[in-house]
C-alpha cells in the first residue's frame, strides 16, 4: 500500500495511492484505532497537490552509514550509529523548492531511505522493528557542506528550511533490506548504491534510536547516504529514487 497526504480545494487528507488515482480516507494511519478507510471520494494525481507524506515531530538522521561514504570522507567506520536531528520546520514535499541560502558557498544533495514510524517506540529490541514501522519513503539531506565543515557539528548545515525533502508516499510493503537507491541531478545518475550496503541496518537503528529517544507517530529516521554526494545549483532538478518506493523530485533555487 501507498499512502500519500494530499491537498484538493484547501482540504487536506490522506489517502491510498492506487493505479494514479487516489481513495481519500477517513482519519489518518497513525492513529490508535483502526479508522484509516477510504470515504467513498477518488481523486487523479493531476487533480491534488502531494505533500509531504507525514507531518514528523522531528527527524533522527544517520551520518556515515554506507561504507563507501565513510571511505569517501577517508573517517573510520562509526563503532555506534551517529546521529543528528533536522527540524521539522525543514521538511518539504514533492515537487517543492529547495532555497539555496543566499549566503552558503555550497550546497549539496544526499539520497536516503526514510522510515517512517507508525506508533510510539521505546526500547524496541531489533526482531520486533517493524511493529513500530509504518513504511517508508524517500528522503534528501540537503546539506549546507562548508557549514558542516567548519562548526564541528551539522545543525546550521543540515537545518535550514527547505533541506529536508520528502516523499512523495510511504511504502507499507517494500522492504528495506537491499533496495537500489540513487540521486539523479538534470537526468543524469549522481548517487548509486543499495541499501544492503549500510552499516547498522533499519531494524538496528530503531533499536537504538529508541533506547535514546521516544519516537512518536510520524517521525522519521533518516537512515544516511552511499558515495557520490555533490553539489545543488540554481535551476537544478534533483530526484531521490529507491526501488519498490518511487522518486522524489525537487528543484533547486536560489534564494531572492
């Protein structure tokens, strides 16, 4: 199943991605009870605005979790998961801009499987991770490079509005074990792994992320980037594209 959040004449709804169309539903898929059904009302893609496909209280991100990444900034491989949060207020969907401060020397992109959690997690062990997973979906961790460089730590670099990008549905099936994810810039392949590559895996992030943190419906664990990050310029098109899940697509402008 594809769930995606969406706007039709100023209402907002979730609803069930089915063959281009979409069944609105009554409620929403993280609540207590079993009220998420469709309403009888379908609706073509051309006709609704997609939004971001959940509304998270914050977003954990991974750094350094493909090994290739980690060899190509030459650091050690993390002995633990290394974490940082972006702000909700980053988050954007698809189809929307991302803004290039004004003031950053460079700005770049970084694929990355989201997973998305579907009720309140603490202490999960790893054999029961996916009790607490909703789906998944695509992300970009847009980052501000030289700022990330030069504080010694990522909230300025990874926090502006606009440098979280996500969507464009989350995936209830897929699984995210060894799915081929890439970042396209213009057309043209940038990014290109597997998520069989990363280092701590989903259900091992959950583990201990929820040893740290109570994660809530919504939230959304950012699992880290595979080599061949580079850089966003004006006018540029930027797709996040896994297997089994979709793309997500946004363009990069400067700021006015």
């Amino acid at each position: 199943m594809k769930i995606v959040r969406f706007k039709r004449l100023k209402k907002v709804s979730y609803g069930i991605l089915e063959n281009n169309y979409i069944l609105s539903c009554k409620g929403n898929p993280f609540s207590s009870m079993p009220s998420f059904v469709p309403d009888g009302s379908q609706f073509a893609l051309s006709e609704v605005k997609l939004l971001p496909p959940c509304q998270p209280g914050k977003l954990v991100c991974l750094g350094l979790n493909y090994r290739k990444h980690a060899e190509e900034f030459k650091v050690p491989i993390p002995e633990v998961p290394l974490l940082f949060l972006k702000p909700s207020t980053a988050v954007i969907g698809p189809d929307d801009n991302i803004i290039l401060p004004r003031l950053a020397e460079r700005i770049d992109y970084e694929c990355e499987l989201a997973v998305v959690i579907g009720r309140q997690a603490k202490d999960v062990p790893e054999t029961r991770y996916a009790d607490y997973v909703l789906g998944y979906t695509c992300f970009n961790d847009v980052t501000d490079r030289v700022a990330q460089a030069k504080d010694g730590q990522w909230t300025r670099a990874k926090g502006y509005d606009t440098f979280a990008p996500v969507g464009p549905w989350i995936d209830t099936e897929a699984s995210p074990f060894d799915l081929k994810i890439e970042t396209r810039l213009n057309g043209e392949v940038k990014q290109s792994s597997r998520t069989s590559d990363l280092i701590f895996p989903v259900p091992r992030l959950v583990n201990f992320i929820s040893s740290i943190m109570t994660l809530m419906p919504g939230d959304i664990i950012a699992s880290g980037t595979p080599s061949g990050v580079g850089q966003l310029k004006n006018g540029d098109v930027v797709e996040i594209v896994i297997e089994k899940i979709g793309t997500l697509r946004n363009t990069a402008l400067d700021s006015v």
